[in-house]
C-alpha cells in the first residue's frame, strides 16, 4: 500500500492529511457572462468556507449521446473564456482534452488537463497530457477496475508527467445505470495518487431518455457525502444556475444555490475523516 502524495495547486495541497478541495462549474461552456458570473459565485463561496477551488468546464464535449447535442463553443471560444474567468477570479481552471494535438494549446489555460473516462486507456492522449508537465486528472472508466487505473498514471509519468490525480465517477450497471463501488477510491489512494469523488456524474442514467443522458440529481448530496467519508481527497461537482436549461448533463447538474450548504457539509465530513481515518 502506497500512501496518495498530495498534489500542489497553487497554494493548496491535494492529498493524504490534506482539507478538502474542490472542483466545480457547468458541464460545458454556455454564454459568457453567465459563466463569469457561475465563477464569481463559487469562488466567493469556497472563499468565504476556506476551501481550495478550481473552476471545472469544457470547451467541447465529444461523448454525446446524439449528434443534435450541444458540443459547447469549441476550444478557441472557449479557451479565452476559461482564461477570462480564471484570470479574473484568481482561480485555477480544469478542462476536458480529447485528442493528443489538444494538449499543449489547452495547457497554456488550464492548469489541469482532464482526461475523460472513456479515454482514460488512449496511451497517446495520455503521453501528450504528461508531456505538457500540467497535472492530469483521470477519470477512471465506467468499465474500469479500479487498481487498473495505475497503468493510465504510468503513461503520463513515462511522458514527463510528475502530478496525476485519479477520479471516480461511478460504474456500469447494466445498460442505463451507474452504481459506485466506494471501495475504489481507498483502492486508488492506495495507488499513491490523490482522489476525487465526482459525485455529479455518478448519478447519471447514460441515454436514459432517449437523445440525452438522464439521472437522479436528488442523490448527489448522499454519494457527495459518502465519497468523503470513504476518503475522496477531492470532490468534484457540475452546477447550473438553472439545470433545466443546462445544454449539457441536464439531468445531473446541481443548482447553484445548493452549492454552499453542501461543500459545509463536506468540509465537515474530511474534518471527522482526518480526525477518524488518517
């Protein structure tokens, strides 16, 4: 066993021993001042509870269960806005790469580049991540054991990669669900890698009606809360001003205005874990 040595953003230390981070922001880019105005609120709020905070969207999502759905403003667009609120807001931004040629433009914005879970095995996308000496943030496929996700961080190490985190976002059950297995992220940690605990997206019902993806929106207080009580150094979370109308993972975003009741609450949770745990 392997103890997860803590990975530095700015002047916060993910990891082992560490208070909780967290990650947040919509899904995927939508109008600008909308978005800015998404990270004032959660830098202000992470701000006010003493809580490290990265600002989370995507330029273009490429997993789409139909071809009518929304991709998002595309990575010149939507580079320049994720520089805009970064800089702005004096927060750390994390963004989604899809394909090797993506890396080096994309690391000149996002400090993390993230590796989405179905891609999580795609050696080149990986290697061109870790070449970029950002940090990587792996999200562990749906199809994935966990122990299995430390050949992904070898990738990334054997590029040039010296900081890797790994995510869990839950796993298939079946066709249309998702159930976690909290007994991987202890297994992950275990890796000598942080972890984070994507309490959104484990609550997707993937293509459940019909052209989008579907979820129970209502569990994510209850997987957020479990994920840091089994040891998620990190908790990552997508949140709209209004979910109904999201472009993007409708059905799994929380609200805005659920946001600081809950990272209290998970604030609270590490405490008693580092107090019980580590």
């Amino acid at each position: 066993m392997s103890i997860a040595q803590p990975v530095k953003i700015r002047e916060h230390n993910i990891g082992a021993g560490q208070p909780l981070y967290i990650i947040a922001g919509p899904c995927v880019l939508e109008d600008a001042d909308e978005m800015m105005a998404v990270g004032e609120y959660l830098t202000k709020v992470c701000e006010k509870l003493g809580v490290g905070f990265c600002f989370k969207s995507s330029f273009t999502k490429d997993n789409r269960t139909s071809s009518d759905s929304y991709r998002g403003p595309g990575m010149e667009e939507g580079l320049k806005l994720l520089q805009r609120i970064g800089e702005t807001h004096g927060v750390p931004v994390l963004t989604d790469i899809h394909h090797p040629e993506d890396a080096a433009p994309v690391a000149e914005v996002a400090e993390i580049l993230q590796i989405p879970a179905f891609l999580c095995r795609q050696t080149s996308l990986l290697e061109a991540a870790g070449a970029t000496g950002r940090i990587v943030n792996i999200k562990k496929g749906q199809f994935l054991a966990a122990e299995d996700i430390r050949h992904g961080a070898g990738k990334v190490e054997a590029a040039g990669g010296k900081n890797v985190m790994f995510t869990e976002r839950g796993t298939f059950l079946g066709y249309r669900d998702l159930t976690v297995d909290f007994r991987s992220i202890q297994i992950m940690r275990n890796l000598g890698r942080p972890v984070v605990f994507d309490a959104t997206h484990s609550v997707q019902s993937p293509g459940s009606t019909g052209s989008t993806t579907g979820g129970t929106p209502e569990l994510i207080p209850l997987l957020a809360r479990c994920g840091v009580s089994a040891g998620s150094d990190a908790v990552f979370l997508e949140v709209h001003p209004d979910p109904s109308r999201a472009k993007s993972d409708a059905g799994s975003q929380m609200p805005l205005e659920a946001f600081e009741g809950l990272v209290k609450q998970l604030v609270r949770f590490r405490e008693l874990y580092l107090e019980v745990a580590e």
